[in-house]
C-alpha cells in the first residue's frame, strides 16, 4: 500500500494499475481512506502539484473501490477530470481482476451521470465490451456519443470525413440515434442546415441508416410527428421536421395523424405550421378532413400573426367554399377571425369572403355573429361593413381610453451584506462559478443581476467585513466551496485582471484570490497599475471596467491591512446610488475608528450619492462638519449638483453641413454618424484617483468599434454612474450605433437600467434610445422597448423628441424603418398605445416627405393606425403628408396603412406636406430631416 501512495504522490500513473491489482481486499480498502484523505488535502496546493498527481490519484481511487457506485461517484469527481488526454486505460488495467457482472453494473451507473464526454463514451463501451452486456443507452451517454461522432468528423488528414461513414462505423449508433428522438433535448452536436439534398447532416445522415435498414422508417415517422406536435426548443422542432421532411409521409399515416396536423398548424412553429398546413390541404383533397375540423384548426390558425399561413388558409377556406356553398355557415365564422389580424390587406381579403358567401348563410344567429366580428375593424371598413350588415352592426359606446403602463419605477433598499460565513461562502460560489458556466446561477435569497448589478457590491462589502472578523473561517470555507474553480486552482489569468474584459465576477475573484494567498505583492503592484487607462484609443468600456477593477484591489488590500470596518461605495438604493445622509454617517464611523478610506472607494461614493434634493443644503452642512478631508470634498460635491460629464452642444451647421473642422465620420457602413460629446470635468481630473480621470475628460464623438461590452460585462456600468444617465448614454453611444447600424448583439442592455436612474434624461437618453429601437436583434430591441416603458412609467419620456431622433436615424442610414416598427409595435401592445402614438406622430412626417416610400413604412403606419383606433388622436397633431399617401394610387400596404390611419384624424386635420430638398427620394440620400438638434433638445454632433 505504501508503494502505491508513493506512486500516487510522485504523479507515476502508469505504474499504478499493477500496484493496485497487487493488493488484497482489504489492502485496496485501507489504501482507498488513505486515498481519500489524499484527495482533500490535494485542494490546497498550488495547480502544478494538483496537476502532477490528478491522473495517478484517479486511477488509485478507481482501482481501489471495491463497489461500482463508489467508483462511478469516484471516477465522475469533477476535481479529478482535468488531464489532457484521456486515463480511462489505465482506470480499465487497474479493473482488469473484476468480475464482469461488476463491470456492467459500473458501465450503467457511470452512463447515468452527467456532462458525459467523448473519452466517457469510449470507457463505457469498452466496459460493455468486456463486460459483455448490452450498452446502457442514457441520455448523457448519447451526449458523449455525439460529441464522439463531432471530433471524428475533423480527424484524419483527408478533411472532413462524411457523418454517414462515421455513424455507420460504430455499431452502437442504431440504438444511439434511436434514443435522440426521445431525448428532452438535443444535444448541441446534433447540427443541421437546411439543405434538401446534401447527406453530410444528421437528418440525412439518419435517413440513410433508415435505408441501409439500421433504423425503422416507420418509427422514426411516428417519432417526429409526436415531437413536432409536443412542441419545444425551435432548433429542435426543426431538426425533427428535416427529418419528417426526408422520410416522407404516406396517405395512411397522415390520415391516422389527423389531429396532430391541426394541433401543429394551431401551435406549432412557423415551418411545423406551415408544414402541416399543406398535409391538412392535402387531407381536405382526399375528403378525410371534415367541414367542422376545417373550422375549428382555422379559427386558430387565422389568429396566428404570421401572413403567409393565414393568406394559406384563407385560401383554402376559398376553396372549400367555392367548392360547396353551403359550408358558409360553419367556415364564415372562422374566417372572420382574420377581422382581427393586424395586416390590413388580410381583414380585406376576409372581409371579401364573407361578403361573397354571406347570401348562402341561411341563419340569422350566424349573420349577427359575423356582424359582430366585423364591428371590431377599424374606420377605414365601417362603410363597406355598414352596407354589408346594415343594422345588425350596432355602434359601441365609446369609453374613455386608459393608457396601460408599468408602474412607475421605485427605489428598492439595497439588500446589506451578508452577516454569516455560509451566506457570503455561498453567494461568492455562485457568483464565481455563474460566470464559469456562463450564466448567473442564484443563490438563496440572491435575485439575477440586472443591468445595473449592485449585487456585486454586497458580495465585495461582505467579503470586507467578514475577513476583518472571521478570516480563518472565512478562508477556509472559500477554499471548500471554489475547489475546482480555474483561477484558484491555477492562479489569475491575464485576462481576468485586464480592465478591457473584466466583469463583477472577475471582480469578486480577484478579492477571493488576493484573501486566499494566490496573488504576490509583486504581482498586484503591476496588475493594479495597469487598471488606469489613458490615450485617444481608450474607450468608455475600459474606463468603466478600470473603475471596477481598482475598487477591487483595493478592496484585497483592505481585507489584507484588517483595518477597514466596511465599504463607503455600498449603495443604499437598487440603482447604485448613496444617500448623501448615509454616506456622512459612514464617514462618521470612520473617523472614530481611525480608519482611513480608500480613494477609489471615496471616489466612487461620491460618484453615486445623491445630490439634489431639498435636504442638500443641511447635509453638505453636516459632512464640512465632520472636519475630515473627506467630508469636506462630499461637502462641495453636493453643493455642486453638477453633472459627471457635462454635455457639450453644437450648432446645426455642425449637424448638416460638416467641415474639416467638424467632429465626424463614416460608420464601416458608409452611414453618417450621429453621436455626443462631453465636455471635462475640472475637479475629477484634480481630485480624483488617476483610475477616474478619464471620466472626467473631454470625449469627442468617435464611432469606435470595440469589444469590450457585452451583457454580462456592462452589468456594473449603470451602477457605476447612478445619478448620471446622460453621461453614461453619450459615451455609450457607439455600441449602440453599431448595434443598429451594424448588428452588434447585447450593446442595448444596459438601457432599462438606465431608464430606471433617478438622475435627469436628456437628448442623450433619447438618442440612445432611439438607437436601441433600430437594433438589429430582437433581443436588443426589446430592452430598449422596456426602457421606454420605464421612462414612460415615470413621466419622463418625450415622445416628440424620440419620434425626431428616429427620423434622423432613418435619414442617416443608421436605423432600418421595419426595425423601428417592429419595437414600437411591441410597445404598444403591452398597452401604451397613446405613448407610440406621440412618437410616431413625430417620426412620419418626415418618411411621408420622400419621393420613394422607404422599406417598412407600411408596417410603421399600421402601428399607427392601430394606436389610433385604440386611443383616438385627441391631442395628437395632424400628420403632415398623411392625405397625400393615402390619396396615392395603387393598393400598397403604405397606402393602405395611410388611409386607415387617416381614417382616425376628424375630417381635414391635415398639415401641409414637408417639402424634401431637390434631388431627395430616399432615406440618406439628402438632409430633409436633419433640423437644428438644439431645437430637438439633442446635444449632438451629425454628419
């Protein structure tokens, strides 16, 4: 026994397998204590030793469990897995003496854990193979099959080898490729494009084996069918469907699946619906689908949203009518379903069914129920409906419109930090290990970081106390919890203390590493010197990160000296924000207990507390009395009330006619820019640390394309400059032009946090909003959706001002109009109906004044003329050009949207029509819609 453990502490692994076969029964279980005291003390090393030794104690621990579950518990440890290639020969020559029952009964209870790799499904199919037992098909072991098959694809010096060869090769992938169509999700190996004809993709590859006979056609069939229908993630929905797709269906299967069709046509995602559709059309030629099925499946179908499945349906209701007459009485009803669709031109093309097959509706009950459907279209069809029903449309009383909002945004008390070892252990781990995996993983009483993640804070402000009071406690529990954890098993990573990439869990890490001894002095000189950045090329993100990064090495130099009591910077709101009150009390407890605040942590309480406010004066008062350095600058600070970053205003020569002289550029694009500048900040330049200074430079507008935002990255920002939005929404500005004008994803989300600041908006605000509305990605349009509503909520919102900044965004090139329609379409069905209309109000004047109708002005005045019908335009000023669009010839969905949106203003509420300059007939193609910003209240540079 001796001999093994000192092989296992030398790291020779490959000497362990006959050492342990060497040893008795009861030799191998007094070696395996031995072993397992080995392994705790093993988390406390420096990684180089861990990684010497990790193979051999593997495979000493595996071979010495005399149970399969011991030993699969054993084998699955997460602290032993880390090596570069795989010792699961070695695990199997240290086994080579077990009985082959045991064996199988390790294969199964191994192919049940989790996160299974490639290497696991080799050791689990050479464990069967010697075993002799059937392969114990889990869904991890599929996991790792798949990841198998993915790494054999590139191996070779062929290229890329085909997945049909590969599949065909291993005999287990019959029943592997079986169990994907049971699993609840697909692993994400599982690729596929769409792609009718290629092979090289798992639908084609799989239906190739149904061809070669390893795999029943008809159970596949039976399969996908059953997965469409149930529903689920749309990659998948769509792999089953390539799949179905290739298999074929014949008239007996589709006929026996006949409620499955219409449940996927009702539900199901757009190509399964659409799919489906064209199975039902094909049941309805045979005579299987009967009238009542057919109404029931299009009644649902017609209140979808997509167009091409309802004109598909209204089509085959056409059909079915034109073919017999008397079904008018069970399929109009369904038809008038599509009165309530949002495509004016599909209300129109249902509104002509029934009134074509009205006469065959032999009932009253049916006419009144279609009259009542009918009331519900909008002004534009109350004359066509009129003559159609007559008195059967009765007139509904009009209410008082009430606009639906959130509530108002309210200040939350910020949670303290935590009071025990275990809730600080627990909250550091998951905050720790959530940015490891990618995701926030929320401990008892821990809420997800929002935009402005202040949660941090209380993690660095516990952390701070606790290692004053407990540290043995304290060191030694986050040294049980993280073990495993990358940074404290081998050190900091460059990028880990680079302010250009850190994020709050980087943060937390560097304080934990610097409390559990893994970082020299000499190393946290040098790092913390590199948290100041400076030249023209550094952007807002790095400052901002850099801020972060400094509060946290100081806050490990702090918990080092064990003489600060606690953190000033601990906000005392949800947002970030100190109360001026709180923070002179802080300093109050300072000076009595003779500690000295840390600079970047002063400099940051200054940066949030708050301060305006009725109070003010009295509490600027109270901290020049306190006689400290400290309280005097908060004193000055207060009486101030001056912006972070003052913004800095143009004339509008400097928007519509650049010079040399003039601050502007091109996006990669060839857009025209429309960004802020600020102006310096004298005294954060003078008093503040060096790490601060930049914010307190003078910033030109530049659209800088850098990498150093993202959603989890920004999380502090918001929370960083509480009190100043405006400041924050200019120098984010860039991220937020690309993320419009070039598809940058996640640059919108810090938005709704920024809605949510008690600090004063601006045109900044609204610029950045606007830029938000026109993101490419649905995501990121709907944070700049939630952010409108926050502003809103708050009456702090200036819809004309917004509905400016978009057409100036349009006429830039650097906000697509469909976009813009798509978000503000959003906003208004949460109810906010009047709120979009104040916007668009503002906005279409301008689009209306082109020659040529930009893209996706139809859908932007059907937004329109929804809010219209819904809210009335008391109030809202008439439309310049609106007449003139809905008075042009032809049948477009912009002039269609024009007149039913005109339909709404009380007769000859018409503006005159903006006239463009010579030569304009087209979005950035001139400068109609590029007024003086100082009139529209943007401090901002154009070109």
């Amino acid at each position: 026994m001796n001999e093994l453990l000192t092989a296992v502490r030398t790291g020779r692994h490959h000497d362990v397998p006959p050492l342990v076969l060497g040893l008795d029964l009861p030799g191998r279980r007094a070696a395996l204590a031995e072993l397992k005291e080995l392994r705790k003390e093993v988390r406390s090393w420096d990684w180089q030793r861990r990684d010497k030794i990790r193979k051999a104690l593997l495979v000493a621990g595996a071979g010495c469990h005399t149970g399969a579950a011991g030993c699969a518990s054993w084998i699955g440890g997460r602290d032993l897995r880390d090596w570069t290639r795989s010792p699961y020969p070695l695990i199997l020559a240290s086994l080579k003496d077990r009985d082959p029952a045991w064996l199988g009964d390790l294969a199964l209870r191994f192919a049940g854990r989790a996160a299974l790799s490639d290497a696991e499904y080799t050791f689990v199919g050479e464990l069967t193979r010697i075993a002799q037992v059937p392969l114990p098909v889990t869904d991890n072991l599929v996991v790792g099959w798949t990841e198998l098959v993915s790494a054999a694809r590139w191996r070779g010096r062929t290229g890329r080898r085909p997945l049909t060869d590969i599949l065909r090769e291993d005999p287990h992938s019959p029943e592997l490729a079986a169990r994907l169509f049971e699993m609840p999700e697909l692993p994400p190996q599982v690729d596929f494009y769409d792609a009718p004809d290629s092979q090289d993709h798992w639908p084609g590859a799989l239906c190739a084996l149904v061809e070669d006979g390893l795999l029943d056609r008809a159970h596949l069939v039976e399969r996908c069918v059953i997965r469409l229908m149930r529903g689920g993630r749309s990659v998948d929905q769509r792999f089953f469907l390539a799949v179905l797709l290739r298999l074929g269906t014949t008239e007996e299967e589709e006929d026996r699946h006949l409620r499955d069709w219409t449940a996927m046509a009702t539900d199901g995602i757009t190509p399964v619906a659409s799919y489906a559709q064209q199975v039902l059309v094909r049941l309805d030629a045979r005579g299987v689908l009967s009238t009542r099925e057919l109404a029931d499946v299009s009644g649902a179908v017609l209140f979808r949203q997509e167009k091409k499945l309802v004109r598909a349906q209204l089509t085959l209701l056409g059909k079915v009518l034109r073919r017999d007459a008397s079904t008018a009485g069970e399929l109009l009803p369904a038809v008038a379903e599509a009165f309530g669709h949002e495509g004016i031109d599909v209300q129109e093309r249902a509104l002509k069914l029934v009134a074509r097959y009205l006469p065959a509706v032999a009932g009253t009950e049916v006419r009144e129920e279609l009259a009542s459907a009918a009331a519900r279209l909008g002004p534009l069809h109350r004359e066509t409906v009129t003559a159609l029903f007559g008195d059967l449309v009765e007139e509904e009383a009009a209410e008082a419109y009430e606009e639906f909002l959130p509530p108002a945004p309210v200040l939350r008390r910020h949670d303290p930090a935590p009071e025990t070892v275990a809730e600080l252990v627990e909250e550091v781990a998951a905050r720790v290990k959530s940015h490891a995996s990618g995701r926030w993983i929320p401990s008892s009483g821990v809420a997800a970081p929002s935009t402005g993640d202040t949660h941090f804070e209380r993690t660095l402000d516990g952390l701070v106390r606790l290692a004053r009071t407990h540290r043995e406690e304290l060191t030694e529990a986050l040294r049980e919890a993280l073990a495993g954890v990358y940074f404290v098993e081998h050190g900091l990573g460059p990028y880990m203390v680079d302010p250009r990439s850190i994020s709050t869990s980087h943060g937390t890490s560097v304080v934990v590493a610097s409390l559990l001894g893994l970082v020299s002095d000499r190393d946290r000189v040098a790092w913390r010197a590199k948290t100041t950045v400076s030249g023209p090329d550094a952007c807002a993100h790095t400052a901002l990160n850099g801020v972060l990064l400094d509060r946290a090495w100081e806050a490990a130099e702090a918990i080092a000296s064990g003489e600060t009591p606690f953190l000033l910077a601990t906000p005392t709101w949800h947002t970030g924000a100190i109360e001026a009150a709180e923070l002179v009390e802080r300093l109050r407890i300072y000076q009595e207990s003779g500690a000295r605040p840390g600079p970047a942590d002063f400099a940051q309480a200054l940066l949030r507390v708050r301060r305006g406010g009725p109070e003010a004066a009295d509490v600027a008062g109270a901290a020049e009395a306190l006689g400290t350095g400290e309280g005097d600058r908060l004193a000055a600070w207060i009486r101030a009330d001056e912006p972070v970053a003052p913004m800095l205003r143009h004339p509008a020569t400097a928007v519509s006619r650049p010079s040399a002289g003039n601050w502007w550029q091109r996006t990669t694009s060839g857009a025209r820019q429309v960004l802020l500048a600020t102006r310096e900040r004298t005294v954060i330049r003078q008093d503040f640390p060096e790490t601060f200074h930049w914010l307190g430079r003078a910033q030109l507008p530049r659209a800088q394309e850098c990498y150093h935002w993202g959603p989890e990255r920004s999380s502090h920002w918001t929370a960083t400059l509480p009190e100043d939005p405006e400041a924050l929404a200019a120098w984010l500005m860039p991220d937020l032009l690309f993320a419009a004008d070039q598809g940058q994803r996640g640059a919108v989300g810090f938005l709704p946090a920024l809605a949510e600041s008690a600090g004063e908006v601006g045109g900044a605000t609204h610029l950045a909003l606007a830029y938000g509305l026109g993101a490419r990605h649905p995501e990121d349009r709907t944070a700049a959706v939630d952010a409108l509503l926050v502003l809103a909520a708050g009456g702090r919102l200036d819809g004309a001002s917004l509905g400016r900044e978009l057409a100036i965004l349009v006429d830039r090139d650097l906000v697509k109009v469909n976009r813009a329609a798509d978000a503000l379409g959003t906003a208004a069905a949460t109810g906010a109906y009047r709120t979009v209309l104040s916007v668009l109000a503002a906005m279409l004047p301008g689009l209306l004044a082109y020659e040529k109708t930009p893209r996706g002005l139809g859908d932007l005045l059907s937004v329109a003329a929804e809010c219209a019908e819904r809210c009335g335009t008391g109030g809202i000023p008439a439309i310049a050009g609106l007449a003139a669009t809905a008075g042009r010839k032809g049948s477009s969905q912009t002039v269609r949207q024009a007149a039913r949106l005109l339909a709404t203003f009380p007769a000859g509420a018409e503006g005159p029509l903006p006239k463009a300059p010579e030569g304009l007939d087209a979005p950035g193609a001139g400068e109609a819609l590029a007024p003086d910003r100082e009139d529209q209240g943007a401090a901002g540079l154009g070109s």
